[in-house]
C-alpha cells in the first residue's frame, strides 16, 4: 500500500504548483496601424523564403528568438536543410489577428509551404491555420521574438 501515499504526494505537490499559476493574460485590440505594419513584414519575409534568401528570412527575427524550442539558429538549420531539398519553394501566408498582450504584438497568421522535389514534383511542406508568434519593434523595425519559452 506504498503506492497510495506516494501517489498523494504527487497530488499535494501538483496541486501546490497549480496554485502559483500566474493570472490569465489579457488581450488587448492592436493600436491602428500595427496590423497593416505586421503584415507588410509578414510579406517581406515570404518574399525572402520563396526567394531562399535565409539571411533575409532571419532578418526578422531577434537574436534572442525562441518559441516551441527553436531558437534563431534552430530555424537557420530548418530553412537551410529546406534549401537543399526542395528545387523550389513556394509559400502562402495571410496575416488573421493582431492584439496586444502584456505589452507584446501577439499575431495569427494562416498559411502553407509547398516545395518541389526532383522526381516528385510538387509537395506540402507545412500548412497551419491560426498559429500564434510574438513581436517587439527594435527600434524602427518589428522582429518576431517568439514566446520567450
């Protein structure tokens, strides 16, 4: 009967953590302007991956970005391996919502990448719908700083 008092420590212990969860963010509607501004950047980034410019694509990306793990050489080593597979790549993304949330642009963006392999031909990559980034202005530029996480 080991095994009942250990499992009601993980229970006090869980239940303890639970406890020190921070409040529920709030969203805020995005100042006038940040969403046409957003996704211009958005579209110059695209430009950038189609064009397989991967130095062009990290451009707008801060050096600390991080989200899901991926940190900015993470995603260097992703576009790079995409680079050397496919002949060509193609990619659709359109900007869905932008709020503020503590201070931060939260944005949604819908999308799909496909690419061409030799002997194949035309293939989807990636394709998401509503998928959730973060973006700071430095200085006079927007960069995605992903969620920090």
């Amino acid at each position: 009967m080991r095994i009942l008092p250990a499992a009601l420590l993980v229970l006090l212990l869980c239940g303890s953590a639970s406890s020190t969860i921070a409040a529920p963010r709030l969203a805020t509607p995005a100042p006038p302007g940040t969403a046409e501004e957003l996704s211009a950047v958005v579209e110059q980034a695209r430009l950038r991956f189609v064009a397989r410019d991967a130095a062009g694509v990290l451009a707008h990306l801060a050096d600390n970005y991080r989200s899901g793990g991926l940190t900015k050489p993470d995603v260097r080593q992703q576009l790079l391996a995409l680079y050397s597979l496919y002949e060509q790549l193609r990619a659709r993304v359109q900007l869905d919502h932008v709020e503020m949330v503590d201070g931060d642009v939260w944005f949604y963006t819908t999308g799909e990448v496909t690419g061409r392999l030799p002997l194949v031909g035309w293939v989807t990559v990636l394709s998401w719908q509503r998928e959730p980034e973060v973006a700071r202005r430095q200085g006079q530029v927007w960069r995605v700083v992903g969620f920090q996480d």
